[in-house]
C-alpha cells in the first residue's frame, strides 16, 4: 500500500510517553494512545484561551479559531468539509441524537434494519424505534464465517426499508465490509445507511465521498486524538434534520446535533493528530503532499503494511494453536480484515485468561466490548466473552511476541 516506504515504529513510539519495553498495549480498539502533539494542543487551549469562544477580545477569538481548526481537520480526515460534521463526547451519544433527528422522517410500519455484529452505539438508539411504531429488522452474520452477507440483507429489503444501519468492520471480528457496494444496494432500494466506522478508521484512510454513505460515525480518540466522536452527514440530510439543541440555535447543523455545543479543548486539542500526521508524513516521504486525501491515503497504507507484518505471526499462532479459536477470518490480509483479534480457549474463562497476561505485561481486555449482541450470536457469553488482541502502527514485533508467549504460558 506505501510502496517502498516502511514505517519507521521507533520514531512513531517518540511521540508516546507511556510505550515502554515493559508492557505492550494491545487494546487499542477501545481507545488508543495520545501523541504529545495532542496533550500540547490541549494544554495550550486550556492555558491560554479557557474562555467562552467567538468573540473579539484575543483570547476569545483564538480559542474560536483553534475550535475551528479542529473541526476542518475531523472533516478534512475523512473527506468531508467542517459544516457536514457534529461533534459530540462519543459515538453513542452521537447516535442517540441523530436516532431522534431523523425520527420524524419515518411513518409508522416503516423499516429500520440493524445488525448483530455492531457495537451497541449503532444498534440501541435505532431498535427503539421498536417502541414508536417502526419495525427493527436483524441483519444476522453468518454463524460460521462470522460476516454480514449482502445476499442476506438483499433478502430483507422491503418498500418499507427507510434506513440501515451496520459497520465498516466489526469491533469484535475485525472483518472488513464492503460499504460502498452494501450502501449502493440499499440505496437502489430507496432507503439511507448509515455507517459505524469506528473499528475501521484508526486503520484505513476513509472517504465519505467514494462510499456514498448518508451518515458515517467515528470516534477520534480511536484514531489517537482526544475522547471526541464526529458524526457525518450529507448535507441534504443535515439541512432537513430536526434540531436537538435548544431552540434558539437553528440553520447550523454542527449546533442543531451538538446539544449543549462541543467540547472546546477537546475539539481544539483533535489539531493535534493533524500536527503528528504531519511529522510522520515529512518523516517517511519527505514532500509537499498535494492536498490532504493524498497524505491520508500514504500514511494509513504506511500504517496498514506495518499492521500486516505485525498480524501474520499472530493470525498462524491464533489459527494453529490447539484450544484457541479466532474469530473471523484467518488472513492479516489488511484489505481483508483490521488489526483486531478476537478468541477465546476451550472450556476457558476469557477474563480469568486476560488477567493473567495482563499482570505478564500484555495490556488486553476481555468482555463483550459493548458489543453484547455479536457475543451472544457467537455463543461465547458463558465463557466471559471473548479476549481480543488490538494493533495499531505504533505496536512492534515485540508486542506480539509477547503477547504469543504469554498466551503459550495460559493456553
């Protein structure tokens, strides 16, 4: 994906205070690490313009336009510009409001599908409509391979199909979907997707634009910013959907679907994942990229060529260990599938297992990671969920060495 160029990991951990050779951070699917770029940008927000923004005396007016920069950059990030995006304290919550903006777009007996792989974020908010008169249909993975078949949602698409709702790529399985050819679909049924991509962008440049998607959901402290979340939308649908804020706040969209507005160092502090995409860009490539699809599309293929020769150790030993079972696909093909593993040990306790290796130094968890349905559908709730192993550009071989030996030591 980056050519020639590899990724250049020790001078990626400079950025992160808390990497050490003592430990190895391996959830990252559930929030990553910060860059010291970050932490500068909001500590510097804090100090020097910890005021109401948008005013005319100094600090106000720079505090609105550090703001401002945040929110192009979030937009910019997955091709989108700054008034097609809200910000909010999470995806969940973003959902939440977005579930009863668009709410009053649908008639009673209409159709909301939804699946049993994603996150509860893209899940909860939509299956009460159960409760207002809509119907909540269940897009099911496929009990063996673990995938969302799109002959299976082609099958659950009626006239009444106004919305459907699933991921780019699963928390849990880590398979990738494809988004564009599943939004196309249900758009040629006459019904919006809407999009989780939380698992998938830490991983992959995204382009809201080439999907097609109406709503497309990320958290940027999953892509080493602060604990923010964007929601996007076409802007046809944003200037229709119904305001959530107070009633006095009206025509702007990034208000109307921010209750109570923005976090302000956060969404100032989020120009800090920009600064050290920067430095890693002007490290590896040296030239002026462009615009800033072309230096997103080199970067994560840089990201993604280090996360498969991190995983295919890993995926052999999960795939060929007696006892051990992955789930989802067998392959670090990154086109194929993210850097998320997710499995559990016969006749094991995946919490009794995770502490463990977590006091051996390898920082994983294990649960349902708020993705109880996925659990339940893969019938690993009895054992405590799965335990799930999660790499990103600034994790090494020796985090995964680690992480083999102490599953030898457990399993």
């Amino acid at each position: 994906m980056s050519g020639n160029v590899i990724l250049d990991v020790e001078f990626t951990r400079s950025f992160f205070p808390a990497l050490n050779e003592s430990w190895s951070f391996l959830e990252n699917a559930g929030g990553t690490l910060v860059p010291t770029t970050v932490v500068n940008r909001v500590a510097a927000y804090m100090t020097e313009t910890q005021v109401q923004p948008g005013t005319e005396f100094d600090a106000s007016r720079i505090a609105a336009e550090r703001m401002e920069e945040g929110r192009e950059f979030m937009a910019a990030m997955i091709n989108a510009k700054a008034g097609e995006i809200a910000i909010g304290p999470s995806t969940t919550n973003n959902v939440y409001v977005l579930a009863n903006a668009l709410r009053p777009w649908f008639a009673d007996g209409d159709e909301v599908i939804v699946t049993n792989v994603d996150h509860e974020a893209n899940n909860g908010a939509w299956r009460r409509y159960a409760d207002t008169g809509l119907s909540v249909r269940e897009w099911r993975m496929d009990s063996e391979t673990c995938e969302l078949r799109i002959e299976d949602l082609q099958a659950l698409l009626t006239d009444r199909t106004r919305l459907v709702c699933f991921t780019a790529c699963s928390n849990i399985i880590g398979t990738v979907n494809d988004v564009a050819a599943i939004a196309k679909l249900v758009h040629d049924a006459g019904a919006l997707v809407c999009v989780d991509g939380v698992a998938f962008t830490p991983h992959r440049a995204v382009d809201v634009k080439e999907l097609d998607v109406d709503f497309y959901l990320y958290s940027i402290y999953k892509v080493f910013g602060p604990h923010a979340a964007v929601l996007y939308g076409k802007p046809e649908h944003l200037a229709r959907l119904e305001n959530q804020n107070h009633y006095f706040v009206d025509g702007n969209p990034y208000l109307m679907l921010s209750p109570g507005g923005p976090n302000h160092e956060l969404t100032a502090g989020a120009v800090g994942v920009s600064d050290y995409f920067d430095v890693l860009y002007d490290h590896h490539f040296g030239d002026e990229p462009t615009d800033i699809r072309k230096k997103m599309e080199r970067l994560f293929g840089l990201f993604a060529d280090h996360e498969a020769r991190l995983s295919a150790p890993l995926v052999q030993y999960l795939s060929a260990k007696p006892g051990l079972r992955l789930f989802g696909l067998s392959t670090a093909d990154m086109e194929k599938r993210v850097a998320v593993f997710s499995f559990v040990a016969d006749g094991r306790d995946s919490t009794e297992i995770a502490t463990r290796m977590q006091n051996k130094g390898a920082g994983l968890r294990s649960g349902d990671f708020y993705a109880a349905r996925c659990i339940d559908g893969l019938g690993v709730r009895p054992q405590n969920g799965v335990i799930r192993a999660s790499l990103v550009h600034y994790n090494t071989p020796a985090d995964v060495e680690r992480l083999i030996e102490c599953l030898d030591e457990e399993v």
